[in-house]
C-alpha cells in the first residue's frame, strides 16, 4: 500500500469494540519511510539493478516453497497427527554488483527507486513520490524502518565464504518466507489488530502462536584444501536477525553441537501428559534451518552435526518441527563447466544437486531418528532390568548401551542406569551368597563341594571390595594433591609435617630463604647479626626492624633496648605517627635482609624508602645495615677464606 500499513489505523477501534481479528503476512520493516520493500529485497535490487529481475529470482524461491509446503500436511504437523518433514528450497546462486557493496540504507532506498523506474509501466510521477518518501527522515512520528537500525544492520550482515552478499540475503528472507507460508499452512495466523492487551504482551502471545526459528549458531566450510579441516565462518545468523526486525513476530533459537537455545520458553507446556490433553487443538512447530552448498565443497554451510543434534533434542521433547534445508543452486555454473565434457544442462545439474541434498539430508535426520531409538531401547530395557536385575535384564541394558553408544547417541543417562543395575545385581548376589554359606555350614554332614564352591564365590567378592577401596583411595588422593596444587593454604600439621622431614628449626619469615637444605646456621647467625646491630646502636637511636615479628623479638615486645632507644617496624618508621630527633643522638639504624623473605610482605621497599627520606629531611643520620647472603665459603671468625673479601666488596 506503500504507506506503512497507515490504513489500518482508523479500524483499530472497530475491531477492538467488536473483537474482531484481522490478518496480514508478517514482514521485516520497510528500508526507508515510505518504501515498498525491507532491507534484504533493496539489498537484492542494489547488487541486481533491476527490481524485474529481483523479481523474477523472488517468484522462483517462492515457487519452491509453495511446491514443499503443499507437500505434506503442515497442520497434522503442528499438532503432532503426522511426523515431522524435510523441505528442500534451492537458493540461486547470484551475480554481486561491480560497484561492490552498498554503504549505506539511504544508498539502497535510492536503487530501488531506481530500479522502480526501469519497470515498465511505472511512470515519472510515482517514481518521483517514491523518492520523496524514500528521502524523509525516520523515526520521526514514523514507524520503525532500518534506517533506524542501521549501523548495527550493517555490521551484524553475515559474510559467508563462497556465498556473495545477494545470495546471503536471498537465502535469509527465504527463511522468512517460508516461515510465513508455513504459518499460513498450519492454520498459525499472525493478527496485525486484535482487540485488548498491551503491545508486549500481545508481541508474547503472537510469538507463541508462530513457529519458532532455529538458526545454526555458525557456519564452517572445508577449508583451503591442504589439510587444515573445517574452520568456523565468521557472521552470527542470529544477530542479523535481531538487527533486521527487532519486533519480529517469530520467536527465534540457535543450535549446535552442543545445545539447543530457545529466545522463548516456547517448549513449555507442550510436552506429553495432562496438559496437552487439556489442549488438543495447540499447535508448535519448530524450524530448524540448515544452509547447504552441495556444490561447492569450499563454500560456507551449517555444521550436519548440529543440525542431527536439533533434530534430535526436538524428537526427545516431543515437539514437531521441519528441516528448512536451503542449498546452494549454481547449477548454471556447473553446466557451463560441464557443458564441454559431458554436454549437461544447467536443468540436468540442478536435478543432481537436489539428489544429493535430499540424500544427505535423509542420512542427517536418520542418525537422529536411530539415536533416540536407541535412547528408547535403553530406557526399556532399564525398565525391564528393574525387575530381574541379574541375568537376562543385565545382559540387555548392556547390550542397548552398547548400541545407543555406536550410533553416537549421549550415553550419560544410560551408564547411570547401568551402574544402578550392576549395584542392584551386586547386593542381590551377596545376599544369596550370605544366604548359601549359612545353609552350608548348618548343613551335617556338611558337602565338602558346594562349600567350597561358595566360598570360592565369597573370596571373588571380597576382591571386588579390595578393588573398590583400592580405587576410592587413589581417587581421594588424587583429589587432594589437585586440592593442594591450587595454591591452598598449607595447614599446621603439613607445615610441621614438612620441617620435620627437612629437620630444620622454626626461623622468621624473613630468613626463610636463608635455609639452604637442610642448613639451619645460615639464617641463624643472620638472626644473631642483626641483634647484634640493634644491641650496638647509639643512646637515643631509632632502631627499624624489617617486620613487626622481628621488632617484637628484639625487644621482648617493649619497644626499647635501654638508654632511650626504640625499637619499630619498617610501617611503623614510614608512618605518620613517627617523628625523627634533629642532630647525631637521634640516629636512625634500618636493618634489612638480603635475600628478603620468600614471596614478601608487600610495601617493604617502598616503606624502607620512605623511611630514610623522613629521617633525611629531619637532619638525622640514617645508617642501611644490610645482613647480606653472599658466596665464597665458610668465614672464620679471625679471617675469612678465599674470595670472601671479594664477595663482601661485590655485595
């Protein structure tokens, strides 16, 4: 109608006093005010140039996908009266414009109007109000175009390899249109007005009446050829979505390998058991979207695996869904090549593409259908093992397991009710054989042989008892030396634990990196040196210790060492609080460790130097007495050895 729908305004109040409902395809925003098409059909008419042809390759897809839809019954579908289908919609593969890529939405509104008027039969006049209305500003009083949108349109736009930007576009509004088709199908109407409610709630109930979208949460394709394997492809399907209607009535979903994402609780409720009962009429149907290029081994497509996954999560839950599978048509490439060596026609090479995709799709959903049979097999036959856990119901679940495994399905669920059945088996088998060793031994005369064979029985069952406490210990230890490689804090009993086997004395923190081995006299004459510095201190002197540990020993916790000198740590001197003394009596003596403690407090240095810069701007003497950890041997009281001197010069 080319203005926005505005027509409609005047009968909302009609329909809401007479609660009437009226219908419209649901469409992305237009690409500008005023315009007729959304951004991804302006896209297909930048890199076209014609809307005639646009045309053309649009009515082509949606022939497709009327042929598919109207192929099976898509309302016995939604309501889970016939099982899920397969569709199959070729993409053609289109030529990208030599002026490159479009920079901007006002730039592809422009080349549709363009395009418009090469049409025939449009005239000058109505391609002239269409530039006008293309031209407007938006947001203004306006409804919500991509224009507004349009940075994050932009960025968000997926760039598949061996896909050109129109082919990316054409195969992402024939998501939507074939999302629209099957809504019409499946009876799944999209209200444009309905009476009441608010415009949130009533974008809720509408995407819960719609089919759901699953999109792949990436692309891979096969690489450069030499060896490297399938590499993930840029662009999230998803977010391009968002950005091109934000308020979109479907509801949307990504998979993968891994899981299966709903933007909605749109599974909620439909599952087997009263409630569907209650709602027989509810319909859900899921699309999972699979991008395909049969042709092209190179090219970009959505992971099969994924997709099998999906599929398969979708049959657990019950809900029916359709595999939108949307395949790549160059078969008018292919024919060219082709043409010379076996004389086929781009017709010839589109059926064989179809063939080839119909049959790996088949392959695809098979390995779903058979990994949730064989989850059901398991389940059954855990089922029937419940009942006689020794035996033949034993046998079976392990055999069903076995199965679910080659087929690939998860067997997380199964080895748990394995391993309950194997510990019911277990305790079913003590119990008789408790049972048949007291009826032996009460037996007179008592047979030799059938004690001997139950005792046999019992000497295999207190092995398997020895095994499993032998493997729960190592797991346990395992699991606390992981526990102590995270950096936990040691306890006491492990520290005294270790000092013992190093058969070393406690010391400070601070000399711990003194003790080489097992030497424990290195950092104990370092201790006794660094008394011996503060005992020789000047009357008056201010006596600064490395820590508050070593403060607190050299003067048994006084602050004094007699003739009116104190004793602080290094934060204590750099504080504040701490004043120096002008002239010679108010020396400042500063101990330090070198090597420090191992690891360190944290500030000392920085301590140290604020410190001697105090005691500097207070006319102090400040003397540094390094008790220093050199090289070079053993020195005697009298002398030291050779190089000693050398290495006291050096430190």
């Amino acid at each position: 109608d080319g203005g926005g729908g505005g027509w409609f305004r005047p009968l909302e109040g009609l329909a809401q006093r007479m609660g009437v409902t009226i219908y419209q395809a649901p469409a992305p925003p237009p690409v500008a005010p005023g315009s007729k098409v959304d951004f991804l059909e302006a896209m297909l008419q930048w890199h076209s140039g014609n809307s005639t042809g646009v045309d053309l390759v649009l009515r082509e897809v949606q022939d497709a996908i009327v042929a598919e839809v109207t192929s099976f019954p898509v309302d016995k579908v939604a309501r889970r009266e016939s099982p899920s289908v397969a569709m199959h919609v070729p993409v053609p593969l289109l030529r990208a414009s030599p002026n490159g890529e479009p920079s901007g939405v006002a730039e592809m509104a422009a080349a549709a109007v363009d395009a418009r008027k090469k049409r025939p039969g449009v005239g000058g006049d109505a391609a002239s109000s269409a530039t006008q209305a293309s031209t407007q500003t938006p947001g203004v009083g306006k409804e919500v175009t991509a224009a507004d949108n349009e940075r994050e349109l932009f960025a968000s736009f997926p760039a598949w390899r061996g896909w050109t930007q129109p082919s990316v576009a054409l195969t992402l509004r024939a998501v939507l249109m074939t999302a629209s088709a099957l809504t019409a199908a499946a009876g799944m109407q999209q209200p444009m007005i309905e009476g009441g409610g608010d415009a949130k709630e009533e974008l809720s109930r509408r995407r819960r009446r719609a089919p759901q979208i699953l999109l792949p949460d990436a692309l891979v394709h096969g690489g450069d050829g030499d060896g490297d394997g399938a590499v993930s492809e840029v662009g999230d399907v998803r977010a391009a979505f968002n950005a091109l209607w934000p308020n979109a009535p479907y509801s949307f979903g990504t998979y993968g390998r891994d899981s299966v994402s709903s933007d909605e609780s749109y599974y909620k409720g439909f599952g087997g058991g009263g409630e569907e009962k209650k709602k027989r009429n509810e319909k859900r149907l899921v699309i999972i979207v699979n991008v395909s290029a049969p042709g092209d081994e190179k090219a970009a497509e959505s992971d099969g695996e994924g997709m099998v996954n999906a599929a398969e999560t979708l049959l657990e839950l019950g809900i029916p869904f359709v595999v939108l599978t949307l395949w790549q048509d160059n078969a008018l490439a292919r024919s060219v090549v082709a043409g010379g060596r076996a004389g086929r026609d781009a017709k010839e090479e589109k059926n064989q593409l179809r063939v080839l995709m119909e049959k790996r799709t088949r392959i695809l959903l098979g390995r779903s259908v058979k990994r949730k049979e064989a989850r059901d097999a398991v389940r059954e036959a855990y089922s029937r093992a419940k009942k006689a856990p020794q035996g033949r119901g034993f046998v079976e679940l392990e055999e069903a397991l076995a199965e679910a495994r080659a087929v690939g399905a998860d067997a997380g669920e199964g080895e748990v009710m394995l391993e309950e059945i194997r510990a019911q088996a277990r305790e079913a088998e003590e119990s008789a054989l408790a049972a048949a060793l007291t009826a032996a031994c009460l037996q007179v005369p008592v047979d030799v042989p059938g004690l001997k064979a139950n005792l046999q029985r019992a000497k295999v069952v207190l092995q398997r008892y020895d095994a499993a406490v032998s493997a729960a210990a190592v797991s346990a230890a395992a699991a606390a030396s992981a526990a102590g490689s995270t950096g936990a804090p040691a306890s006491l009993d492990q520290i005294l634990g270790g000092l013992v086997k190093k058969q070393q004395e406690p010391t400070f923190p601070e000399l711990e990196a003194w003790c080489v081995g097992s030497a424990q006299a290195t950092a104990s004459e370092a201790a006794a040196c660094a008394a011996s510095i503060a005992l020789a201190a000047p009357e008056n002197a201010t006596v600064v210790a490395p820590s508050s540990l070593v403060a607190s020993c050299l003067a048994f916790d006084t602050k004094s060492l007699g003739r009116n000198r104190r004793v602080v740590s290094v934060t204590e001197a750099a504080s504040d609080a701490l004043t120096f003394e002008d002239g010679e009596d108010g020396v400042c003596v500063c101990i330090v460790f070198d090597p420090p403690a191992v690891g360190g407090f944290g500030g000392e240095d920085a301590a140290l130097a604020r410190t001697v810069a105090k005691a500097k701007a207070a006319g102090a003497p400040c003397v540094v007495a390094a008790v220093t950890l050199v090289g070079g041997g053993a020195c005697e009281r009298g002398g030291g050895t050779a190089g000693a001197d050398a290495a006291g010069e050096a430190a």
